[in-house]
C-alpha cells in the first residue's frame, strides 16, 4: 500500500466497515422511486437493468464483473445480503437481475461486483417466496423460477424483445406453452391466490386481427362459449381498436363471469395485467388490476355452486388447454402464479418495481478504502487487520480492525515513513505487509517574529526603530513584512519611522502595533509589539499670559500678569527675558516666574497708546528657546488734571474789565473729560480789585483792578473734573501804573489893585495833588480878564493889578 500525506498533515482512510466484504471492489446505491414502502408489505422482486452504457439501465463496467456476474451481491441498507436471480446476463447489451426487495429497505439497496473469486451468489427460488408456484420469464426458455418445477413445454413459440429481456411469441393461431397439471398448479384460486402476466397483444387473439379471444392463461376443460367448464381462464377480448380483459370461473351452478371495462387494454404495448382472485370468498368477486390500477369490473355471469376442479388440465399459457381455438396474438412473460392474496400496494410496488424509469443508480463506488481496498481473501472471507510495526514520524497512528487508519505526520522535514500491518482471515491465516507513506513536503507557517529593539525616540522622524526576523521552520524561506500603524515602514527588515513622522513622547509614551510576516508561500504570522516613546527635550511651543491689563499710570512694581510656557515637557523648567517691543520701557518680567510688572509709570498712558506689545523670549532647560509678542493692554484711569507753568498776567492800572480763560491753566488727560471752576482766594491789599468772576463752566474769568491801583495780586483758580478730582493754580495779576492826571482843585489868589503880585509854583499848587505822587508843575494857560500876567521864563508869573 502506498499513499501521501503533506508535512504536518493528517492521513485518513476509511476502511471497510459498511462494506460488504473486502473482496468486494466496487458497489453502486440504487434507489426506487415511485413506490410507497409500508409496513406489513411483502417482500417484492425488483427488476434491476444492467448496461455498460446504456441510459435508460443501471450503468456497470462489465470489466469489473464475472463473466456471468456470479460476484453480483445485493445487500439492504442495514448491510442484509437480498436474495437475487440473473434472468439474463448479455456483456454486450442488456442484463437482467430479479431482487428480492424488503419493504424495510425504503427503496434504497446496495449492488457489489468486482470479486473474480466469488463463487456464484443467485438463489432464484428465495427471490420469489415459498407461496410462488409458477415463475415464467418466458426469455428464450420456459423454465420455472419458483423452485416449484412448474417448467413448461412450448409449440410453434418464438422469442422477441420483451421488458426483461426477450419474451414469448404467440402467433394467434396455434401458439401455446403447456404446464403440466400437478399439485402446485391445480385449483390455485381455491383459497385464493394472485396471477399476472405483461402481455402485449398485437390483436385480440384467435378469431381475426380485430376480433377474437386470446387465451393468457387456461385451465379449464371448455371454453366457456355458452356453456359451464371446469376450471379457469384469463382471456382477452375484443373487436376493432377496443379490447378487455375478462376472467372466467366454472362453478358447480352457474359459471362466473367478469371483464374489465371495453378500451382497458391496448394493442401493441406492454402491459401488466393481475388477477386476484379467492374462488372460495362469500365475496365471490375478483380484483383485476392493469398496470398497477384496480378495474372496475362488469360481471356478465354470476357463479353459483362449488368451484369446479381443474385438477384435470395443464396450464396453459397463450392457448386454451384443451386445444389451440384461443390462441393469444402477441407476446407474453413474466407470468407469476403465487397462493396468496396481494394487497394493491403490493400489486402496484410490483408492477413499478418491473418498469422502466422506477430505478436510478448512483456513481460506483470503489472499496473499500483503507488497507484492505487491495486485499482479498480466496474464499471471500472477512478480513481485519491489526498493527505489526507503527509508523517513526508519526505525531498519532490509529489502525482500525477494518482497514481504516489515522496518521498523523509530526511536521518534521521528513519525506517518508512506514508501517507493516497484518490480515488476517476468517480461519485465522495470517499475511504481512508494508504500507509506505510520502511525505510531501509543504510550506510551513512561520511561528514567531523577532524585533531587536523596541525603543524610539521622540522628535526622530524617519529613525530605525529595530531589525526584524522570523522563525520559520522552512530553512531558507524568505519573508516579507507588513506593519499595522501607516506611521510605519519596513524596508530591507528594518521598522522605521516614515520620512516626515515623528513620535510625542507626552501624548504617546507607548505604541502598541502588529507586524505579519508572511513568507514566500503566502502563509503568515502575526504579532503584536509595544514601542517604548524614549523622551527627549522638546522645544517651547508657545506661551499664554495671564491677565494682560494694566491701568494706565500704575505705580512701579504693579503686577501685570504671567507668562506661562507651553511646552510638550509637561515638568520642563523656563526663564524668561524681555527681547522686544515694550516702548518706553514699560514693563519689567521676573525671569524665573514670568511675572510681568509695572517698570516707567509714565510710559502707561491709555490715551498716548492702548495697548503695549512686549516680545517675550523663554528658554528651557535644554535651552530651547520660544519667543512670543504679548500684547499688554493699557486702560483708562481718571487722571489729575496737569497744571501749567507759572502764570502772570499784566493788565494796565484804571484799564477797567479784563476776560481772560483759566481753561488753559488745566491740562486734563481725560480725553473728553469735563471741568468746573472756581477762584478759591486772591492776595492783595484791599481794594486791589474791584470785580473778580469766574464762569464755573466755561472758566471765563472777569477782573476789574481797584481805581488807581497798581501793583500784584495773586488770584488762586481751582478746577474739577467730573471724577471729583482738583487742581488750583496761582494766577498772578500785575497792574501796571499809569500816569495819572494831577487833580487841581479852584483856588483864590488875592491881588490888590494896582499892585504887582508875583504867582509861585506854590501859590499855584496850593490846591493841585497827584494820585501818582509825582512832582507837579503849573503853568498858567490863560490871561486874566484884568490886569495883566507876565510869564517870567522861571515858572513865576508877575501880575500887575488894575489900578481899579
């Protein structure tokens, strides 16, 4: 024995429990269709139709049988062996075989051939039953199958083509074939029996083509035409295209009579026909069947009395016994006599089971398998077998008694192996033999992957990560690999981050990922590994403030707010300068906090500039450096109204009302703020002024200085803003002198006539004053209108009185 099992794999034979017999080689399943199986029925024979080719028989390869199928075996389902008879065996053409079918198989059976050594294994008489008396096939011989010996003797008979073979020919007018009386064969219907026969009647017998009466079987002493007989017989009848089947009893009374309806059988095809019939019943009536279907039949003669023995007559088959005056015209076989009542399932599972069409066949089978489907035994006896010496490279070896055996190879680089086995038959003999397995070797699935390092950097685009391997136990198998996460490459063994990837070390610490291998025959394996995200010094990413704002004019050291990095290294420290922007100096930043604070008060002035943007640099602890502008937002605060410089203002002395606006003295920053004022005091002498007024809303100031006043007076303005918030400024006011007129008042100079009276400067001063306090002159601008007044050149004038 030789078989194949690839490396690795498992080997099973299935041996030959289910089979017939190791000496048996081939079988095929035949089932029945068409029939209905019950239970209680008896066992039926079906025709099994051999062919080599043929479609419309059961296919055999005749090469493989006996040459005249002496090693044909029929066996049940249940592995019973079933009685069979060959009615014929023809290797060029058709074969005929009659089994005996129990209603228990349902209508499946097993058929065995190919055993050169079987002895012949038909039983013809089994196949019938014990209640047969007659069995003719009627091909190309008139024997008896029953076992009964009812054999028959012919005249003026042919054969033709039947529907198992060949059949008898009847010629119309003097064909018959003559069964000797005896006791098997005589008065079988008393106590009722079942006659059939497949006839095909080519006219209706003796009496024309298309009339007459044809005799099918006969055992009577007349022909019943008008008078009683002994005995019995199954006619043909008819006229034209139409005919019927009739039986015919004699009885001790009055004969009986009954035929099947006019047109019930055809001419020039073959049909079944079937009596049943207990000439004894209180029935007294028949069952005719045509083709498996009961006929209604019509009784044209009632019986009456005792039957009447034929125990005198042959049968006969195709003629009336006692003469050749109903000769059947056509042919005839298959004619069955048995002592029992068929019921109608049976009648019909006959008739199906003797047609075409009722039977198919499966594929031959060869077996059986295991070790003996090469073994063989002289006398076909059963064989077991049993281990002699197992198997070396086996993982697991079973040997069964029937051959059948599992081996399992242990998936070693081995291409063969061995085991020596026993046969041993009915009687004990015993034979040894080696049964040799090839090992085909096979590609193995590779088991294992190896990654060399397991570590990667952070921040490392494009860096090896390891060097793969794979265990396969195929030597010199190459593999290929794929990897699961797409931010990965293999190339030339080697996992590596892609060109442009890199690896976070703070949102990823670990990678979890596959990697198959699959090698050059497709098969593969898979593993999982886990990556370890080595940290590395990420540079700043960014920085946030907090706060951000700052009033306008805060102190120095006002807190402004925080900048905090961003930075992947979640516990990385920083530093942080100043590199930019902050104009005028504003803010100053703690370098270890990030605090942001107040340094030149005065650059912080929300209506200058809103906003103040720093550039802001962080170094980390590896020194990577972010630098950021931070945007500083400066707000409005209610400032003190600025004051100008000193202020004087100059009016002339006696110039009457003066305006002037104390708006200009106030400076509020307050874009858009508003303003009142007020004159808190003034320091002067008294009457320095005769009128001060201010305007509160408008800051119109309205000064009038004391008459004849000159000299300083300092005025003290106040403004407030809508805030409540003040400032006062000194205005200081100077009255510049101007000379004033000198006032003379009237004044009497006392001249006595006709004299002569020199004028002084102080004689005529005596009444004059000057606010200034300046030094008067007098001059006399006009004559006296008596006497006369000389100027003397000296600031004297000389008058000369009149004389009256």
């Amino acid at each position: 024995e030789t078989y194949s099992v690839d490396e690795g794999g498992t080997l099973t034979q299935t041996g030959s429990t289910g089979w017939l017999n190791p000496s048996w080689k081939h079988r095929q399943l035949l089932t029945v269709s068409g029939v209905t199986f019950t239970a209680g029925m008896a066992d039926t024979p079906l025709l099994v139709k051999l062919h080599a080719t043929a479609t419309d028989a059961v296919n055999i390869d005749y090469g493989l049988t006996q040459n005249a199928g002496q090693d044909l075996r029929f066996v049940d389902t249940s592995g019973n062996l079933l009685a069979y008879e060959i009615e014929s065996w023809n290797e060029s053409g058709y074969s005929y075989v009659w089994v005996q079918l129990p209603a228990s198989s349902g209508g499946s059976l097993w058929m065995y051939y190919d055993n050169p050594l079987a002895p012949a294994g038909q039983t013809p008489t089994a196949v019938w039953g014990t209640d047969s008396v007659v069995v003719a096939h009627l091909n190309n011989n008139f024997s008896d199958s029953s076992g009964s010996g009812n054999n028959g003797t012919a005249s003026s008979t042919t054969f033709g083509g039947g529907i198992s073979g060949n059949s008898a020919v009847f010629n119309g007018s003097s064909s018959t074939v003559h069964i000797p009386a005896g006791s098997s064969v005589d008065n079988v219907f008393v106590g009722g029996a079942t006659a059939s026969a497949w006839i095909n009647p080519a006219g209706w017998g003796e009496g024309g083509l298309f009339t007459g009466y044809g005799r099918i079987l006969d055992k009577a002493s007349g022909t019943f035409s008008g008078s009683n007989a002994d005995g019995w017989n199954i006619e043909l009848a008819g006229s034209g295209s139409t005919g019927y089947l009739a039986l015919e009893y004699g009885f001790s009374g009055n004969e009986g009579k009954w035929h099947t309806p006019n047109g019930s059988i055809q001419l020039n095809q073959w049909q079944q026909i079937t009596v049943v019939y207990d000439a004894t019943s209180s029935s007294n009536t028949p069952k005719i069947y045509i083709n498996g279907v009961e006929q209604s039949l019509t009784r044209t003669s009632t019986p009456s009395g005792t039957p009447r023995s034929d125990a005198g007559m042959d049968l006969t088959i195709g003629n009336f016994a006692s003469s050749t005056s109903r000769t059947f015209d056509g042919r005839i076989e298959e004619v069955r006599i048995t002592k029992d009542i068929l019921t109608a399932a049976e009648i019909t599972a006959q008739y199906r089971l003797a047609s075409a069409g009722f039977l198919s066949s499966g594929p031959a089978q060869t077996g059986p398998a295991g070790l003996l489907a090469n073994d063989s035994d002289a006398e076909s006896s059963p064989l077991t077998t049993s281990v002699v010496t197992g198997p070396t490279h086996a993982a697991s070896f079973t040997l069964n008694t029937d051959g059948s055996f599992t081996y399992v190879h242990d998936g070693s680089e081995t291409t063969f192996d061995s085991f020596t086995y026993a046969v041993t038959d009915a009687d004990g003999a015993v034979a040894t033999a080696t049964a040799t397995l090839t090992i085909n070797p096979v590609n193995d699935a590779p088991t294992s992957i190896q990654l060399s390092n397991k570590t990667v950097a952070e921040n490392s685009p494009a860096s090896i990560v390891g060097l793969l391997s794979t265990t396969d136990s195929d030597p010199g198998d190459t593999s290929t690999y794929s990897v699961s996460d797409t931010r990965f490459t293999i190339s030339g063994g080697a996992l590596q981050l892609k060109s442009g990837v890199a690896l976070d070390f703070e949102t990823e610490p670990t990678i979890s990922l596959t990697v198959t291998s699959t090698d050059s025959g497709g098969l593969s394996v898979t593993r999982a590994f886990t990556l370890n995200v080595l940290d590395r010094n990420d540079a700043p990413t960014g920085m946030t403030l907090s706060g951000g704002s700052v009033a306008e004019n805060s102190a120095v050291g006002t807190v402004v707010g925080q900048i905090t990095a961003i930075d992947p290294d979640a516990v990385d420290s920083h530093t942080w300068s100043i590199v930019g922007g902050n104009a005028g100096n504003a803010f100053a930043i703690n370098a270890t906090t990030g605090v942001i604070t107040v340094r030149t008060p005065a650059a912080l002035d929300f209506e200058t500039a809103t906003s103040i943007a720093v550039g802001v640099r962080t170094t980390d602890s590896g020194g990577a450096t972010w630098t950021s502008i931070v945007t500083i937002q400066v707000t409005n605060a209610n400032e003190l109204f600025a004051v100008t410089a000193p202020i004087s203002v100059s009016i002339a002395e006696d110039s009457g009302n003066h305006t002037y606006s104390a708006v200009p003295l106030f400076v509020d920053p307050d874009a858009g703020d508003t303003a009142t004022y007020e004159v808190l005091q003034t320091t002067g002498p008294a009457g320095a002024l005769s009128q001060l007024v201010v305007n509160s809303t408008t800051g119109e100031v309205n000064v009038t200085p004391g008459l004849n006043y000159n000299g300083t007076v300092t005025i003290t303005v106040r403004a407030t803003d809508s805030h409540g918030l003040r400032a006062t400024k000194n205005v200081e006011l100077v009255v510049t002198p101007v000379n004033d007129a000198p006032v003379i008042n009237p004044f009497t100079i006392r001249a006595d006539f006709a004299r002569t009276l020199t004028i002084t400067q102080t004689m005529l001063l005596t009444s004059a004053s000057d606010i200034d306090g300046d030094a008067l002159t007098a001059t006399i601008i006009g004559n006296p209108e008596f006497g006369t007044l000389i100027n003397n050149g000296d600031g004297t004038w000389t008058y000369s009185a009149p004389s009256s």
